[in-house]
C-alpha cells in the first residue's frame, strides 16, 4: 500500500523530522535582518550572514515548520543547473554567463564542505548526474546540451554512446548519455535540518507556526506581530503567491515524486548503478531520479502542473493518476522492476518565473529583497543566492554580487483563467511532442515542443 501525502518519504522515514516545533511569533519585535521562508534559501541565508556578521540580529520566520516546503520534499539533487543560464548569456554576453556557471559548479562542493564542517549527515554521495536519451530526438537534443555545457567551461563531462550508458545505468532504450561529475546525490530533509540547527547554534532566531501575511520596506507583518528590519528577504520560493501583491510574481509549479521499497543487491547489480550517480532524461516532460542511501529509487516529473488561482497542495498528497504515471514511467525505464512495490507518493511546488531565470535582487532603498524562481533547481542554486544575498545585504561588491543574475527583473505571470490554461496546454503540448517523437522516432524535436518552448519563455 502506497502512503500517499504526510508531506514527503524523506519525512516518513527520517526520525529527526518529528521534533516539538520552534516557538512562532507572540508580539512585535525588531531585527537587523529578517528572512520570510524557513527553506534552503532563508536557512542558508540566516547562516551566512551569522557566520560572516556575528553581531547581526537575524530572524527567520516559517509559516509552518522549517522545510514543509520544496527543501523537504525535493529529489535530492545536489547539483550545478541553473535556471536561466542562457538567457543570461544572451542578455550580458557569454563570460557572464560563464561565471555564473562557474559559481556554481562551486557551489555543490560548497554545500558538501559546509555539511562535513556542521556535523551534518546527509546521505551525501558525490556520483554526478547522468541525464539520458532514449529517442533519437532526445539524443539530439543530448548532444546539443553536452556541447553547450563543454562551452560553459564543463570540461570534465563526458559523452556516453548506448553501450557505455548501459555500463552506468542499464536503462532500456538507452540510446546515449551525458555525465557531469558536478552533482550529488542527499537526504534533502536531513541537510535542511542540520542547517536549522547550525543556524541557531550562531544565534539565529527561528518561530516556526508564523505566517507572514504582508511585506512592506522595513517591516514583515504576521498575524501575531510586526518584526521591524532594516532588511526584509522574502525567500518563499513556490509559496510566493501566497503573500499579498505577489499572486503573480512567480508560478508555483508541481512537480511529484514516488519512491520503491527498498532493492536487494542483485537487482542493482543488474541494473548497473553501482555508483549512484543522479539520473536525469531529456524529454520536454522530464525525469528525475536517484538511488537513495537505503538503496531504493526514487523518481519525479510533472503530475498535474498548475493548480487554479496558484494554489498549493495539501501536505504533499498526489492525484491518483499522477502516482500511476510516475508507476508506469519507472517500469519503462527499469522493466525489471514491473511489480516492484511503491511505497510512498507525494508532491511539492516549485518557483518558475515568468522567463524561467532564477534571481538575486536586493533594493537599497527600501531594504526589501529576494531570491528564487528556482525551477527546481534549487537545492545548489539556493546556497548560490544566500551568499549573494547575504554580500548585497553587508553592502559588499563581490564576485557574487557581479553575476547576471543580480537585480534581473521579470514580469509578471498572465492572470487567471489565462494562467491555468495556458500551463496546462504548455504541458498537454510537451507530452504530445514526447509520444510523438517516441514513436516516430523522429532525429529532431518536434515542431509542437519548439513553438511550446517559444510561447512559454524557455527559450
């Protein structure tokens, strides 16, 4: 039987998750800086503002406990994507854009020294990411990114034909694979909670149970009390909709994920993933999936995309048919693994703006800043942004604070019912051009996926 919901696997079955919750907000109070969201951006932020700015007052407030959102429910992928790595290439030139990459590469050897250095024990292996090809045309688009990436300074990646991408993970139809040894598989849950703890061990100040309903220069407003800063971060990723004025600032995305019972060794000597990197496809609908520590799979991809009016879902529960599809794509790549049990399902939303770029942006003048638009990739990218953030707030001009991607300005998503149908046909679109060029087995991305890439601001 499948558990469906309880927020995530990673909170089922991580005994650290069921502590009593940090005390929320009783009154008015004053800070140097506060921070809106108890996720890996707020948490990485507090903890690098307090380590390089000890007598700064730093206060985090959660709406409902440290990591219920995206950093508690994610895949586990540590590693070096950014979202909007391109455009800003196109819009500052390509060693911008260069630098950007290169900071982030950076970054996940950042967050595995940080863990090593906190005590944190996060299920952390360092295998890479292999992303895959299965059709013809995902193997073009394959060839395309993994010459892209070698321009971005990925010099290390190498470049798999059917045979060789056997050898890594036996997946079936495998027709090529690109690998980039700049990713690691983690325990999101577990990494988050050491986080909270190194936080407060520096002195940040943490109530959980407080949501903030307004944010003004100078001042986050909950319902138990104003906290007054000089700095107010709003660090809400998906959950950005839900603060006053930002309904369509960034789209919350789902994504889903299940997770297996765990596999005995024989079948992971059959399926040749013996050094657990991240796997990854190419499709327009994409796949997500790692080998956990306790040796099962756990894999991800679009569900329903978008709810109506930019809701959330209600503690991680997925729609039935999402939970089958994920089923059946899982089989399909493994179908070895036919039958084999599902144990747990669950779903999280993740921040897409509108032209798809993750950013850093901090106003001197009002003191209000924020980072994120992640498009799920945000477990790197968002210790990336709280350095940055935490630069921009000290007043410092750093090599962070030069990136691209600081003060890049978006506008706002369409209004609804525009915005539901407009996500949903983009998707119907993008599953249509996967069955298409399945097949087909047509050598090029099909027409449909372009012009749904064009229309959506991917590219």
């Amino acid at each position: 039987m499948t558990i469906n919901g309880g927020i995530s696997f990673w909170y089922a079955t991580d005994t650290t998750a069921h502590q009593p919750p940090r005390a929320p907000l009783t009154t008015d109070a004053t800070a140097d800086v506060v921070i809106v969201g108890g996720g890996y951006t707020g948490l990485w932020t507090a903890y690098y503002l307090k380590r390089t700015a000890p007598d700064l007052r730093v206060t985090v407030l959660e709406q409902k406990f440290c990591g219920y959102g995206a950093s508690g429910r994610n895949g586990g992928w540590l590693y070096n994507g950014i979202a909007g790595r391109d455009r800003y290439a196109e819009l500052h030139g390509h060693e911008a854009a260069l630098r950007l990459q290169h900071a982030m590469n950076d970054t996940v050897t950042e967050i595995i020294d940080v863990a090593a250095e906190e005590g944190i024990d996060a299920d952390i292996h360092r295998g890479g990411v292999l992303e895959v090809a299965r059709t013809p045309a995902q193997l073009s688009r394959l060839k395309a990114f993994h010459t892209a990436e070698l321009s971005f300074g990925e010099t290390d990646r190498a470049l798999y034909d059917a045979t060789e991408t056997r050898n890594r993970i036996d997946i079936a139809d495998a027709v090529g694979s690109s690998w980039t040894p700049h990713g690691a598989r983690i325990h999101p849950l577990r990494l988050l909670r050491g986080l909270a703890a190194a936080c407060e061990r520096l002195g940040v100040v943490i109530h959980e149970s407080t949501p903030v309903t307004e944010l003004a220069p100078r001042r986050a407003v909950t319902p138990y009390g104003t906290v007054r800063a000089p700095y107010v971060l709003r660090c809400t990723e998906g959950f950005t909709a839900a603060l006053k004025g930002h309904k369509r600032t960034w789209l919350p995305m789902n994504s889903s994920m299940i997770v297996t019972a765990p596999l005995p060794p024989s079948v992971w000597s059959q399926l040749n993933w013996n050094d657990a990197p991240l796997l990854g496809d190419m499709a327009h609908a994409y796949m997500y999936a790692q080998r956990t520590a306790d040796d099962r799979i756990a894999i991800g991809g679009r569900g329903v995309p978008y709810r109506f009016g930019s809701r959330t879902d209600n503690d991680g529960r997925t729609q039935p048919t999402t939970v089958n599809a994920l089923r059946d794509l899982l089989f399909t790549f493994f179908p070895l693994l036919t039958g084999t049990e599902i144990t747990h399902a669950w779903s999280g939303v993740l921040g897409v703006p509108r032209d798809w770029c993750a950013t850093v942006t901090l106003d001197a003048t009002t003191g209000l800043g924020w980072a994120g638009g992640y498009v799920g990739s945000g477990v790197a990218t968002a210790n990336l942004a709280a350095r940055t953030l935490r630069d921009l707030v000290l007043g410092q001009s750093t090599p962070l604070t030069a990136l691209p991607w600081v003060h890049h300005r978006v506008r706002r998503w369409e209004p609804e019912p525009f915005r539901w149908l407009g996500v949903h046909a983009l998707y119907a679109a993008y599953r249509e051009a996967d069955r298409r060029e399945t097949t087909t087995h047509t050598p090029t991305t099909t027409p449909l996926a372009r012009l749904a890439n064009r229309i959506s601001g991917r590219s």
